[in-house]
C-alpha cells in the first residue's frame, strides 16, 4: 500500500506540475514543467555505480522526454502524464510496472493513479497482479466508470471488460 501512496503523490505532481503555467508576461506563454521521480526503494546513491547512475538518469530522461513531446505537440497534460508514467511502468529499474518490488509473497501488486486537475476527474487502481501498465487501467476507471478507485480482483475484472 505505501507504493500506492508514493506512485499516487507522484502522479498527482505530475498532473500539477504538467499544465501550462499561466503566463506572467506575454513572452511566458505555453510555459509548463514535469516534475518525476523513479519510485520509492532502499537504493543508496554511495551503493550505485556511476554506471548504474548514469543508467537510472538516462531511463528517466526518456520519461521526461515523452511527456516533453506531448505538451511540446500541443498534447494535453493527461496524454503527457500517461505517456511519462507509461516508460516507467516499462523500464525494470524503476518501482512501477515491470521494476515493482515484490511483496511480502514474493509477487507484484501494482497501484497506479491519475487526476485531471481541470475538473478533479480521478481514477485509480490498487493490487492488480494482470496488468501491465497500471496507469492505463486508472486512466480508464476515470473516463469510462463511475468509480474513482478500484482494487484487486474488481479491479481485475474491469480491466478484462
């Protein structure tokens, strides 16, 4: 659960932290930033390598990079989010998707969340075992259910649907 709560925090960041700034002065206009981070974990940066440090930046360059690409297309911030937190569900160095650390049991519960902050829209999903990208399914609780949150094997089975 305290993976939900960080992957959560992060999202939400994101979503702030991707639309548009509203310009100061007409020479700001279109300015937005992202913010990311490569999820909660025990890696102490004395214990990595340069090279494992150098591998770490570099994945979440790409991330940013994405999301850069969306809003420099004049995509949404939805789009850019989603598109950031999909290169790093999909990158195994990174506690999201692929890279979540295991549990207590040894498998992987994924948690992922998404809030549009023009309306507040949110979707969410906790524990999915079945799912690759777990961004795409909470994506999906917003826009197509009238929940906001689903988890386990509802969650599951909505992802199926």
């Amino acid at each position: 659960m305290r993976g939900f709560f960080t992957q959560l925090a992060a999202v939400f960041a994101l979503a702030i932290a991707a639309f548009p700034v509203p310009a100061l002065a007409d020479n700001h206009e279109g300015q937005w930033s992202i913010a990311i981070h490569g999820g909660a974990g025990t890696i102490a940066r004395e214990n990595m390598s340069a090279e494992a440090e150098a591998e770490y930046r570099a994945g979440l360059q790409v991330a940013l990079d994405a999301g850069a690409k969306v809003l420099a297309e004049g995509g949404t911030a939805m789009n850019a989010v989603e598109a950031v937190i999909l290169i790093l569900e999909d990158d195994p160095k990174f506690n999201a998707g692929r890279g979540a650390v295991y549990t207590w049991e040894g498998g992987h519960e994924l948690d992922a969340s998404i809030m549009d902050g023009r309306d507040r829209d949110a979707g969410a999903v906790a524990g999915v075992t079945n799912v690759r990208n777990p961004i795409l399914l909470a994506r999906k609780v917003m826009t197509d259910s009238p929940h906001v949150m689903l988890s386990g094997e509802g969650a599951e089975t909505f992802a199926a649907e």
